[in-house]
C-alpha cells in the first residue's frame, strides 16, 4: 500500500511563490500567496516518519524531492522491482499548489515535493498509520498500491481513465522558472 502525507508540490509552491510573487500577485490573493509562500514550514517529515514507523508495517519511506510525487513513486518502484497503480483523485493537491500549477501550466505531481512523505506499508498496518497521522493533524491518505509487475505504472484519473505514471524527465519547477 501506498500512503502520501500532506501534498503534492510543497517545496515547489514555496519556491514559485516566493521568486515569481510579482507576478502571482495578479492570480494568487494576498492570503493565498503568504500561505504559498510559508508551505516552506511544511518540508520536515521526521514526525510523519516516526509516527508510521511506530505504528509498524512500513517497508520503505520516500521523501519526493525532485521530480515531485511521481518521480518518488517511480523510485520507489524501481528499487522494489515492482509496479504500481496510484489514483489521482486520493492525491492531495493545496489549492494554492493548483493554482499556481495551473497559472504556470504544470503538473503538481511533477512539482518537487520535499515536505511529503511516500510511505510503503503493508495492507494491514496501512489504515491505521493514517489514522495514527490524522490524529496528530497530519493530512495523509492511502493513494494506491504497489503491483507485482514492474511494467505497469498506472495512473487512475479522476474520470476514471487509466493512463501511465509520467515519469519526471526533469521537475516541473524548472519548466516555471525557465518562462520569462
């Protein structure tokens, strides 16, 4: 099983708020973009990691730094020797993430990540860590699972349509910042 912490894009939201502030001023509400702006507060993931560890059942830990939540999985599958099928909709995305992905036409699960942590749990341990994360007020969900064929890189949309994993060629942070 598959648990994401807290969100897709953290540091990256941080970084674009805070070099491109000038103009998300005209997208972003002035509340918006401080909170954009302080998710750099967000990037530790030593609570969420004891917590699950203490729990137990946990195989691998990822913190996705670049290539965001999709590159991390990625990863994570590669080292396994697994696949894997992840749906878009359990996959949290702040809306000051989608915004500013949306104004930069990005992808937020392409977006680094540092502040989230990927956890791999087995089936039987993995509602509880939730639970366990939840009640310290850490946003977590179980976002998929892990497949014994390592071809397969599924991506389950919100409409439901199946399509590959995008693996990250290179984060999208860099896409953003390369526009003038």
């Amino acid at each position: 099983t598959i648990i994401l912490t807290k969100s897709a894009g953290i540091e990256g939201t941080a970084i674009l708020a805070s070099d491109r502030e000038t103009e998300l001023k005209r997208i972003l509400k002035a509340e918006e973009l401080q909170n954009a702006k302080n998710f750099y507060q967000k990037t530790s993931i030593v609570k969420e990691a004891l917590i699950a560890c203490k729990v137990g059942g946990v195989h691998a830990m990822h913190d996705p730094t670049e290539g965001g939540v999709a590159g991390g999985i990625h990863e994570m599958a590669d080292a396994a020797g697994l696949g894997v099928q992840v749906f878009q909709k359990k996959i949290g995305v702040a809306s000051e993430t989608a915004k500013i992905c949306s104004h930069f036409d990005l992808d937020p699960l392409q977006l680094i990540g540092s502040g989230a942590l990927l956890i791999a749990a087995e089936n039987g341990k993995a509602k509880r860590i939730v639970a366990n994360l939840t009640t310290e007020h850490i946003q977590a969900a179980i976002i998929g699972e892990f497949l014994p064929d390592k071809t397969q890189r599924l991506l389950t949309l919100k409409n439901n349509k199946v399509e590959s994993l995008p693996r990250p060629t290179s984060d999208h942070l860099w896409r953003a910042l390369s526009q003038k």
